[in-house]
C-alpha cells in the first residue's frame, strides 16, 4: 500500500513545486513592469540639499515680477510656499517654476490672493503706466505713419481730380468718374500699407481686410437693388440706348426722356407728367424707341360699301395721301384690303412722315379725316353694320323689313366739291414744342447730373438723318 500512496503523491507534490517556483518570477516581473508616478527621487551623494532648492527658487521668485514677496520653505525636497499674491495666475505661475526646479519632490502651495484694494489696483495701474509710456514712445512714429499716408492720398486726390488723362481715356462721364475714385481709393490703400508697414504692423492689414470684406459683404445684401440700380446705371451709361428728348416706350410707359442718373431713369409723358423707372427694371426692360428713326409709319382702317369698285376706292386712297404735303413720297404709302367684313370691306391704309417736322398723332388724325372725305367725294359710302330681323308671325314685317333694308343699303349722297377738298388741311401738324421745351427746362435747371450723351451717336452708331 506504501508504494501505491507514494505514486499517488508524487503528482499532488509536482504540482506544488511548479506553484512555488513560478510565483517569485511572476512577482519580479510584476514589478520590472510597474512604471514610476514621477520624476525619479534620487537617494545617496546625488540628492540636492533642501538648501540649495530653497536658494534656487527664491533667486528665480526676485527676477519675476510679483512673486519677489512669497515665502519659501523646503523640507525633504518637499517645497511649501506660503504669502500672498496679486492676482491667481502669479500663484499658478510660481507653481510652475518650482515643479521644473531639480530636486523638487512635492509642492504645497499655501499662496493666497491678496484683497487690498490698493494692492489689487497695482498691476493695473503699472499695466496702464506701461502702455501709456508705451505709446508716448511710438507717438512719432505715429506722426510719421500719418504723414506718410496723408501725402499719399493728397498725392491720389490731385492726380484723380484732373480732366487728363480721364477724358481721354472714356468720354463717358460717369465711367470717368467711377475710374477717378477707383484710383484715388487705390493711392489711400497704398498710403495705409505703407503706414502699418513704418508701424511695423502689416500682419494687421490681413485682420482689417478681411473685417472690411465681411462688412461689405453684409452691406451688399442689405442695399442688393441700390447696387443693382448703380451697376445697371453704369452699363446703360457706356451702351447709350437712347439720348436726352427721345420718346421711348418702357414695359408700357410712353414718354419722352429728361435724364439718365446713377439710379433711375427719369421721363415726362405728353400729359407732362414726371416718371421715374429705376434702372435695373429699364436695362432688363424691352425698350421701344419712336425717336431714333426720324421716319415713321402711321397707319389706320377705313371701310367702304361691300358692293364698292374696289381698285378706285384704294386709288383715291393712295392718291390722297400722296397729295398731303407732310407725307413723305419715299417711301409711298400704301393702301390694301384688310378684311372682307359682314356689310362692308375694310381697307388698310399707310404713309410715312418725318417726326423731326410732323407730329405723328396729329399727322394721323388729319391722314383719316382727308381720306374719308375724298372717299366721300368719290361717292363711296362707308357703311354702318346692318342687322336684319326675322318675325315668323305676320305677312306685312317681310316687306317691312325687306324695305327697311333696302333704305340701309342705299348710298348716301354725294356731297359738293366745294365741301370736301382733300387736299385741304385743318389741323396743324407740326411738332407739338409744349412737351419738349419742359424737358429742355428740366435739364437747364440740373446741368452735369446726366449719364446720357447728346452727341448724335448711341450704342447702333450715328443716327440716321432725313
């Protein structure tokens, strides 16, 4: 049985052994892995003496302002400061420097800030004695700086304010002056660089730069159409699409033009009547000329008895407005049939006037009123509409009508020679002045605000001539 408990055991008593052997390894290598929490304490001939970290920290506390009154004690390379401070951060400052002092193992800081109002006011007022002297010292310098800018732009603002080379370079006023303060607003940007470039402070160009180009951002939303006016008022001003005392039609509005301003266009209509239209709406708008061409087509419809000898009524047509003297020979004008109607045959009829002489309206209305008087003349009738009316009861209402209509239908007489000459003009068809000379008023009262040019030219070229 001995022998058989000794096998037994001998597992149980290798399993111990192994145990035993490997947990003094486990415990050493446990500790070669264990990192330090600081700086190494060192111990034997190489220890600093509490002495010498004492002396250390007091000769760097008197080289720095503020911290020249605090109390120093070390005890093992432990370091206590004690006293009063001025402000938080000359404690937190001091506990700095002493953390990176050698020997150092702890510190204790018992500093606290001191309450004096006298003596919380010291670092403020040594603040503002410092940046008072401070700026008294770079006070000519200063003087230098502006000089040097204000030299600059006098410089900018003599060479922009002369007629040459301005004129010479556009003959667009509006784009002369918009080039002159382009260039003057150069030579101040030049002056300021060089002034901060004297201070030594370029690298606050960048700040203002870019502060300036955020506010100018945020203007430019805020006045979007006041920006959008003046840059319209600019490209209307270099293309020219029309001239002062042309009657232009915008978008509807009819009238002739005063002036061309940096935001609005500004009309009178015939009544007299003052418009102002600003000019992002009249450079997006469709704009209708009547001036710029001094020959223009007038035009209107007359209608003549169905049962009428159609060539002779649009020869007398034609020959009638070739004998009216404010009507142009070339080009001739025309008649046509318009329009077969329900009792009557509508003619079309044309003719060109020159609008520097003849005013258009009156011109047409004197064209229709010689017209249908040599119609007359000629024995053409001009019919009203005729209605017939259909009763189914009653044998006398056919004849009735019948009769009636025969009485619609018959011509009317003819009048006298005598009575209607077409040759002979009423109405004076001049050129209405009245509207003209109050434009040509408006503009003699404010001389030099106008974009527009009157020099015979726009953005097609020279205008055509009679």
């Amino acid at each position: 049985m001995r022998p058989v408990l000794s096998l037994l055991c001998f597992p149980v008593r290798l399993a111990i052994l192994v145990v035993a052997l490997s947990l003094p390894w486990s415990s050493v290598h446990a500790q070669e892995t264990v990192e330090p929490a600081g700086p190494t304490i060192e111990i034997g001939e190489g220890v600093i003496t509490d002495a010498e970290i004492r002396s250390r920290i007091q000769t760097i506390f008197r080289e720095i302002e503020g911290l020249g009154q605090i109390r120093v004690s070390v005890s093992s390379g432990v370091v206590t400061l004690s006293g009063q401070v001025e402000e938080a951060a000359a404690a937190n400052k001091a506990e700095d420097l002493v953390s990176r002092v050698s020997g150092v193992v702890a510190i204790e800081n018992r500093l606290t800030e001191q309450t004096a109002v006298t003596e919380r006011l010291k670092p403020v007022i040594g603040r503002f004695e410092s940046r008072l002297q401070q700026t008294l010292d770079y006070l000519p310098l200063v003087m230098v700086a502006g000089l040097v800018w204000a030299l600059i732009g006098l410089l900018g603002w003599f060479v922009t304010t002369r007629r040459q080379p301005w004129d010479w370079l556009t003959p667009n006023a509006f784009i002369a002056d918009l080039l002159r303060q382009t260039v003057w607003l150069a030579f101040l940007m030049f002056g300021a660089l060089m002034a901060l470039d004297i201070l030594g402070a370029t690298a606050v160009l960048g700040t203002i730069l870019g502060a300036v180009g955020i506010i100018g951002l945020a203007i430019g939303f805020a006045v979007k159409d006041t920006v959008e006016n003046y840059i319209a008022s600019i490209l209307l001003s270099v293309r020219q699409p029309f001239q002062p005392r042309d009657f232009i039609a915008l978008e509807g509005t009819e009238g002739f033009v005063i002036r061309l301003t940096s935001r609005a266009t500004i009309l009178m209509d015939i009544d007299g009547n003052h418009i102002r239209i600003p000019n992002a709406t009249v450079f997006k708008a469709k704009i209708v000329n009547y001036t710029r061409n001094p020959e223009r087509r007038f035009s209107f419809e007359l209608g003549v008895d169905a049962d009428s000898v159609l060539h002779e009524a649009l020869a007398v047509c034609h020959k009638t407005l070739d004998g009216l003297d404010f009507v142009l020979k070339k080009p001739e004008p025309g008649a046509w049939i318009e329009q077969v109607g329900d009792s009557n045959v509508v003619i079309g009829v044309s003719g060109w006037i020159n609008q520097t002489e003849t005013d258009f309206l009156k011109a047409r209305s004197e064209a229709i009123r010689t017209v249908k008087t040599a119609l007359e003349a000629a024995g053409f009738a001009l019919p009203e509409p005729i209605y017939r009316l259909r009763f189914d009861a009653g044998a006398a209402l056919p004849a009735i009508a019948e009769q009636g209509a025969k009485s619609e239908t018959k011509p009317a007489p003819a009048r006298p020679a005598a009575e209607t000459m077409p040759g002979e003009e009423v109405t004076n068809t001049h050129v209405d002045e009245a509207v003209l000379k109050k434009v040509d008023e408006e503009r003699e009262q404010q001389t030099g605000a106008d974009l527009l040019s009157s020099n015979g030219q726009d953005e097609l070229g020279t205008r055509p001539t009679v």
